[in-house]
C-alpha cells in the first residue's frame, strides 16, 4: 500500500464524485492505490477530482473497492 497524502481540494461538482474523494480520505486510501487495484489510470483519477465526470462502470468499480455499492432509487413526486 502505498504512503497516504492529503490532496487538494475536490473541485468537481459531482456529490458521487466528491463522495469518493472524502471516503478515500477517510479510508486513507490514496489515489494511486485506488487506480492500481480498480485498473484505472491514475491521471483518470486526477481529472475526476477536478473536472471530469466519470463512467458509471468506472466510478461503480472505485465505490465497490471502497466497500460500497451503488443503486438506484425512485425520487418521491
């Protein structure tokens, strides 16, 4: 396992995606860890953090690493 490092702030807009970033954090699991053991490219990673929005399959595949599952729920009318 890699040495955890703090990273700069999450910019993307996306709450799946700054869900991933603050749970990462917790788990002290850094991005290069993370994108060895899901089979991304750490710079995918990087783009998410910032920009980017990533795949469905993608993100699923970094959640499930975490320990988490993602599903879909009806919103109320």
């Amino acid at each position: 396992m890699k040495k955890f490092r703090y990273r700069p702030a999450i910019v993307n807009g996306n709450p799946i995606v700054q869900f991933l970033f603050k749970e990462m954090h917790k788990q002290r699991c850094c991005q290069m860890d993370l994108s060895e053991r899901v089979g991304l490219h750490r710079d995918t990673l990087r783009k998410w953090r910032t920009t980017h929005t990533p795949r469905i399959n993608d993100i699923e595949a970094a959640l499930n690493y975490l320990g988490y599952k993602l599903t879909v729920t009806r919103l109320k009318d």
